[in-house]
C-alpha cells in the first residue's frame, strides 16, 4: 500500500514545505518573504500519512497529506505539523489548502540528546549536525 502513494506524497509534501513561507506570508513584501526563506533550513520532513493519490477527478476524493516539517530560523528550530490537500489541475497534482494542527517553536537538545524529529540519532549526528 505504502508504495502506491509514497512517491507522491513525498514530493508533495516536500514542495509544500519549500514553498511554504510564500503561502503563509503571502502578506508581507517580497523582500521579507526572501529574508525569511534565506535565514531558514528545512531539516526534516515526517510523513504521518497520506491518501492515495488515484481518483484524479473524483473533487470527493481529494489526496490528503499530513506531515511535520522541522526547521531552523536564524538560531531557533520550529515544528510546523499540517494536513495538506491536493487536487489534479493541468494534468499534475497541485497543493490546494492545507490545515496547520502544530506550530512550535522547539527547544534545543543538548549534543547528545535524542534529537527531536523522532529519528532516534543524536541531536549532533541529525538535525543539529
Ligand atoms: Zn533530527
């Protein structure tokens, strides 16, 4: 089953999370929108689960993604968890809305902890190396 939906899934939600401070910011000037994208490093992405992406024109049926993103902003990390929904427009997926459940900010492991995206790897060995 997995191996059906993860491709798309993945990739979706990876252009959700690169392109993600241009949809939330869509407010603000272009120039903070770059100042924001250049100072933050996308760390992780989990994908908790994920539709399959087959019923291209059932509008019932739209795939839905739910992931978290980890990331850094000048020195502090975030978590950002969001149920994303797609929908097939010109013959490719394309992300439609998307409902935030979590945005934290998260405090710092120690080197040696356990770090906190979940992957069981020191703080130093993962996300803070
Ligand atoms: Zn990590």
């Amino acid at each position: 089953m997995r191996s059906r939906y993860s491709a798309y899934a993945t990739n979706n939600a990876e252009y959700i999370y690169k392109t993600y401070a241009k949809k939330s910011q869509v407010a603000q000037s272009i120039n903070e929108i770059k100042d924001w994208a250049e100072q933050t490093t996308w760390l992780k992405l989990v994908i908790h689960s994920a539709s399959t992406f087959d019923s291209k024109h059932s509008e019932s049926a739209m795939p839905t993604v739910h992931f978290s993103a980890y990331y850094q902003h000048q020195s502090k990390y975030y978590q950002l968890t969001e149920k994303s929904k797609f929908c097939f427009e010109d013959e490719q997926w394309r992300y439609l809305d998307g409902e935030v459940s979590q945005s934290d900010e998260l405090g710092l492991p120690s080197r040696n902890e356990q770090c906190f995206c979940g992957s069981d790897k020191k703080f130093k060995r993962c996300c803070g190396a």
